[in-house]
C-alpha cells in the first residue's frame, strides 16, 4: 500500500514538472514571437501595432526590453506620457541594469524629458548614457553626443536619430553573441571587441 502511495506521489510530481515546463515553454515562445513581431512592425513604422506586439510580450514574460520596446514606440507616436510610463516601469525592474535594454532605457528617457522641455534633466540622462556606451560599444556618433551635452544645445531631430543607429547596433551585436558567441563582444572575435562586458 505504501509503496503504492510513493508510486502515485512520485507520477504525480512528474506530472506537475511535465505541465510547469510546457506552460513555460509556451510562455517563451509567445514572448518571443510578440517581440519578432513588434520589431517588424517597428521596422515598418507601425508603431501602434509594434507597441501592442511588444505589450503582448511583456504580458508573456515581464523583462525589461518590451517595456523599453514600449517606450519607443510610444516616442514615436508622440504619446510621451505612456513613453514615460513604461520607462519608469522598465527601470524599476530588478534586471534593468544587467540587461542588453539599458542604452535603450536612458537614451530614449533623455530624449522624453528633452522633449518635454525638461532640458537640464535630459541633458544630465545624455551624459549618463554617452558615458555608459562609451565603455561598452564604439560609436561613431558618440563625439557629436558629448558635444550637445557640452554644448547645452540639442538638435532633437538629429539625437533621435543618432540615438537609435546607436542603440540598435549595441543590441543586435549583444543578441548575435548571446545566440553564438560571435561578434564583437566575442573575447576571441576579430571584430575589434575583444570580449568586452555587454552591460554598461
């Protein structure tokens, strides 16, 4: 009898261990695809769909970079009180400062509070960020960045832009070694990086 109980004790714990690693699976997988989808859109400039894609993701798994995903395309929408929203959520995450979305977080939170006329506060957000990439990532627009923050005088159109090359190209050489281990953040990678830390 007893050894009965221990046999259905023990199938029902496998049962239980089946069922949470298939609800996680899940869960990842829904979390993935929202994101490809969102960057799509994005890329696109659907932001109103990208935002609910990325949204949908964050619902799935509640990490950082859909929250600055979310943030982005609220930018872009001119939604600068939602853009506000999620960036705050973002960086009151645990995983904020260890995860790949850090550049996102504070470059796009330099570029709400400029455009809400809160210019010294943006421009003290700008420094912070340009400091951060430059130890992290080269950029070939770094030196125009630290110059508007030296400067005090920002042209909004041109940050924007430079802000997202930048950024896009920090995360996409993090996601190529954090999915191979190649490229530049690969100690043994020709690429010029030399293994460096993909966190600021």
């Amino acid at each position: 009898m007893q050894s009965m109980r221990q046999a259905l004790y023990a199938g029902c714990v496998i049962a239980i261990l089946f069922l949470t690693s298939c609800a996680t699976s899940n869960t990842n997988m829904a979390y993935s695809r929202y994101v490809f989808e969102g960057k799509r859109d994005w890329q696109a400039k659907d932001y109103t769909q990208a935002r609910a894609d990325f949204l949908k993701a964050y619902e799935a798994e509640k990490r950082v970079a859909p929250l600055a995903w979310a943030a982005t395309t609220s930018y872009w929408l001119n939604d600068l009180v939602s853009a506000e929203r999620y960036l705050k959520e973002a960086e009151a995450n645990p995983e904020f400062k260890k995860g790949f979305s850090y550049f996102r977080v504070m470059g796009y939170k330099a570029l709400v509070l400029i455009k809400q006329g809160k210019k010294s506060e943006g421009l003290a957000v700008l420094k912070t960020y340009a400091d951060g990439y430059g130890h992290v990532f080269p950029s070939s627009n770094l030196a125009r960045i630290e110059f508007m923050v030296k400067k005090g005088d920002v042209d909004l159109s041109r940050l924007e832009i430079m802000l997202e090359d930048d950024v896009w190209e920090y995360e996409q050489a993090v996601e190529q070694f954090e999915n191979g281990r190649t490229g530049y953040f690969d100690k043994g990678s020709n690429s010029g990086g030399g293994g460096g830390t993909t966190s600021p």
